[in-house]
C-alpha cells in the first residue's frame, strides 16, 4: 500500500517562509506532486519532483528525497491568500496520484 | 495549462436515485481520467481509473456496483452514483492529464442526498 504523511496544520505570519514536510512509504514511486486547494475548490497543481533536489517555480520550491523517502514544499514570502490546504501527492508510473492527508496553512497579518 | 470541466457543480438528489456526473477534457485527449472522493476537510481518496475503452480500475473497497464509470471517448468520462443514499454525499472530483505529470482537476461536483 501507499501511505503519506504531512502535518494537519501549520500558521504562520505575512511574509513569512513556512515549510510542510512529507513523508510518504510507496510502491511503484513515479515522483512526488504538490497541490493547492482553496476551501470548496479544486486543486492546483504546484510542483513536481521526480529526481532529488530542489525545484523552484517563484515563491514556491520543493524539494525531494528520494533515499529518505521524504519532500517539503517551501512557500516563501507568505501571502494572505496562500491560506489554503496543501497536499503532497506520489505519482506512479500511470499518472496516478496517492494523496497525503493535507496540511491546512493559515497565513495571518 | 489544460482544461478539465466536471458538471453538474452541485447536485442534490432523493435516497434511492442515480445520479451521472460528468468530466470533460476540452483541449486534450485523454485515455486515463481518474475519479476522486473528498470528506470536508479531508484528503482526496481515489476511487478509480477510468480507462476510455475498457473497464474501469477500482481502488481496494469502491463498490463498483455502486459507482459506475463509463469512458467512451477520449474527452468524457462519466461517473454514476448508483442508489444514492445520505454517506454517499461527498465532494467528487475528476482529474486527467494531457501526458505530463501535472495533473488538471475539474471543479468538482458536491453531492447532496436526502
């Protein structure tokens, strides 16, 4: 089986660097998605890593390990409106997606 | 970026019915969608891989009776919530993806059953 492992929840202030690890045990282990999801909305994609290292897209990076079988995704410059669940995501070989539980970020002034 | 549509948005329906929701890849094909279930404040679960032209993958405990998917083309594919009964209401949502691993979510459709 799959299984994913992230904080429930995480605060932090405006312009802040907040960090949500994740840990994940897999079979068939493609790469490691994050997505966004605003309350009552769909996800959107963020980022993908499939080999080690770190991936930057603007204010958001991610990171993977693949020895340790862990990843972050790093939100710089925090912005009241990244207040939002995020989910770490293992992809298998056949696009399918396994989601992590979800971390629910709340940004405050 | 790829435009997944899902349809209806909202839906709410009597115990015992069947409702059909709709997902839609308009500026790609897709041979694999894949079927989603959301609790509020919860992950999304997968139920199922549907595959255009042959039977749809089932994830361990989706009652396949229950939950009939249907892929006929390569830009629809159909879920259809069999004997809706009130635990069936949830947030359903679609995904495909155009060949690379960023998967597109339609907007989901939230299921009410009375």
């Amino acid at each position: 089986g799959q299984s994913l492992e992230q904080p429930s929840e995480v605060t932090a202030v405006e312009g802040a660097i907040v960090q949500i690890n994740c840990t994940y045990q897999t079979s068939g282990f493609y790469g490691l998605s994050w997505y966004q999801q605003h309350d009552g909305g769909a996800p959107t994609f963020l980022s993908y890593n499939a080999l080690d290292g770190l991936e930057e897209t603007g204010r958001f990076s991610s990171f993977l390990s693949r020895s340790d079988s862990y990843g972050y995704l790093l939100l710089q410059e925090l912005q009241m409106k990244d207040s939002a669940s995020y989910f770490c995501a293992v992809m298998d070989s056949s696009y399918k997606l396994i989601f992590g539980s979800g971390t629910r970020l709340l940004v405050r002034p | 970026g790829a435009v997944v549509s899902q349809h209806p948005s909202r839906v709410i329906c009597k115990s015992g019915t069947s409702v059909k929701i709709e997902c839609r890849s308009l500026d790609f094909q897709a041979t694999t969608m894949f079927w989603y279930r959301q609790f509020p404040k919860q992950s999304l679960m997968l139920m199922a891989t549907s595959n255009e032209g042959s039977k749809a993958t089932y994830e361990q405990g989706v009652e396949k009776d229950k939950f009939l998917i249907n892929h006929a083309s390569l830009t629809l594919s159909t879920l259809t919530v069999t004997s809706a009964h009130p635990e069936d209401s949830s947030f359903y949502i679609c995904s495909a993806s155009p060949g690379d691993p960023e998967a597109f979510f339609g907007q989901g459709t939230r299921l009410t059953v009375v």
